[in-house]
C-alpha cells in the first residue's frame, strides 16, 4: 500500500480475468441482486492486530465457494433436508443417512449453517478496510493493510468470496480520535472516534464512489465468525429480512449479569453495532443526519448504536 492521503484500491484480477473468461457462474447472471460493503473499520490501536481477525477466514470460509480451497468439509445438498427462509428446518428425509444426522445434530433448531450454496450466484461483497485516521501518518497501518492484501491474492481461500478489497480512510485528526469508556462521565467527546468513523463509512459507501451498494455489513475486529458461511447466511439474511433500515442484535452475552438490573432500557435494547446498515432508507439518513449535527455539542457523548 502506497503511503498516500488518496483512498487505494486493490481489485480481485483474478476473479475478473475468470469472469471474461466465462468461467465465473455469477456472469451469467448480469447484475447481482445484491451488493454488499464488508467494512472492517479499525483505528490506531488496533491497526497491528487487525490482519490476526482475518486468520479464522481460512478456517471458517466466509462462502461455499471457497470451502475447497480450504479443505472444509460440510453437509452435501443432496436433497436430505429442506430449510425454509429463515433457516429452519422443514423437513428431512428419513431414509438418508445424512438426514438423519442432520435431525439428530439439530433438531428443529435454525439451520443458518446449512444456507444454499447459490447465495453468492446473486450477491457481490467487496472488503473495505477502514482506518479512522490517515494512513499518510501511520506506517504500523500501512503495514497492516497490506499484510491483509497479501493474504486476499493468496491461492484459494477466503478471498474467492469477495470481488475487491480497499483501503479507505476518515481522516479524522489523531487529537479527536477518541474512545474513552472511563470518561464518559467528564468528557463529552468520549466517543468521538467511532461517531465520526461510523459517519464517515455510511456516506463514504453511500456516495457511490467505489460502486452502487445496497448497504454495509460493519464489522469490527473483535467481531469474529463461529460458523463456517457467514456471508452467505447475511447474504440470506438480507434477503429474507429487506426492506430494513438497521439488520442486526442486541446484545446477548453474560457481562452484565451482575447489574442487569441496573442497566437503562435503552442500553438493554440497543441493536449492536455490528450489523447491516441500508444506505438508502430515509430513516437511517435522518439518524446519520443527525449524528452529524450532534457532534459538536454534548449530545456527542452518545455513541452512534445507542
């Protein structure tokens, strides 16, 4: 990656050299239904560990289109079960031994892990790395970036689900960069950092620079996958659940079990920053717009996913 004040774009030759090629099964398709930002925001503290959140990619491929490349192993769709559109199992045949086990393994759970291998046929998805400085001024980001180039054009593995990746930055000044949780209390720019950084992706996606997106998938670096897939269940997902303003989770860890009943409603409530966000609904417009309008005053001391 150039040290340069300009954005850098790093595209997938190779998946495109395929596609002229016809040798890609999505051209065939024309324009994809959907087309999803994967946006990896970070900032200077954590711009060396972020190429170590991109390892457990290999491990648990993002696609099933890269689960060869990569030696995972995985149930065969050979008609031994049904999955209706919200992932739950609707039947399964009995007399298949992987039915069975399919049953037996899961009952009548959700099925998220079993999505049809098809959801990248109609869907794009691009990563965007996103620092919330300047990488000009930050070669530890500089060299992180491109560790995770490096690992995009490696053969086979995660990046056959992904068409580019990019390099895109806030230019947030370092002295306003801030997240401090212990002075949330004195300082009411305590929160700044993410506030603007999270400002900066949705118009940054939503202007259209880098292609016509439906939307962003933000994932921070401590949000890491569990299950083998996971873009094709959020690629499933968004198609299940559009139209949406916000696609995402509240919170439903064990940490604030000791004073959950000290917890305001709106804390207990509040969707999860890691989540889908749709560029063009009105009512996320009006929040990002709003945001921008709170952040020189107090208000700013109430981070964007409150």
């Amino acid at each position: 990656l150039i040290a340069t004040e300009d954005s850098q774009v790093i595209r997938n030759l190779r998946r495109e050299a395929e596609e002229a090629a016809g040798m890609d099964p999505s051209s065939t398709h024309g324009k994809p239904k959907t087309r999803l930002a994967i946006v990896r925001p970070f900032c200077e503290f954590d711009a060396e560990a972020l190429p170590t959140t991109f390892t457990c990619w290999n491990a648990l491929p993002p696609c099933k289109a890269a689960s060869a490349d990569v030696g995972e192993a995985d149930y065969e769709d050979d008609g031994s079960y049904e999955v209706g559109p919200k992932g739950t199992l609707m039947s399964y045949n009995s007399n298949s031994t992987v039915g069975r086990a399919l049953y037996e393994d899961f009952g009548d759970r959700h099925l998220f892990d079993l999505v049809g291998s098809d959801a990248m046929k109609n869907a794009k998805a691009d990563v965007f790395l996103f620092y919330s400085q300047t990488f000009s001024e930050n070669d530890v980001a500089i060299k992180a970036v491109d560790t995770i180039i490096d690992q995009f054009f490696e053969p086979g593995g995660w990046s056959q689900c992904f068409d580019n990746i990019y390099a895109i930055e806030a230019n947030i000044p370092q002295e306003l960069d801030l997240y401090i949780p212990s002075a949330q209390e004195e300082l009411y720019n305590w929160v700044n950092g993410p506030n603007r950084q999270f400002e900066a992706a949705f118009r940054i996606i939503q202007s259209g620079e880098w292609g016509e997106y439906d939307g962003f998938y933000l994932m921070e670096g401590d949000s890491v996958p569990i299950k083998a897939h996971w873009l094709d269940v959020v690629l499933s997902e968004i198609e299940v659940n559009r139209p949406f303003a916000i696609l995402g989770a509240q919170y439903d860890g064990d940490k604030w079990d000791n004073f959950y009943e000290k917890i305001p409603i709106s804390l207990l409530h509040h969707t999860n920053g890691n989540a889908i966000y749709n560029t063009s609904h009105p009512l996320l417009e009006r929040l990002v717009g709003q945001l921008e309008v709170e952040a020189p005053c107090p208000y700013n001391s109430i981070p964007y996913d409150y």
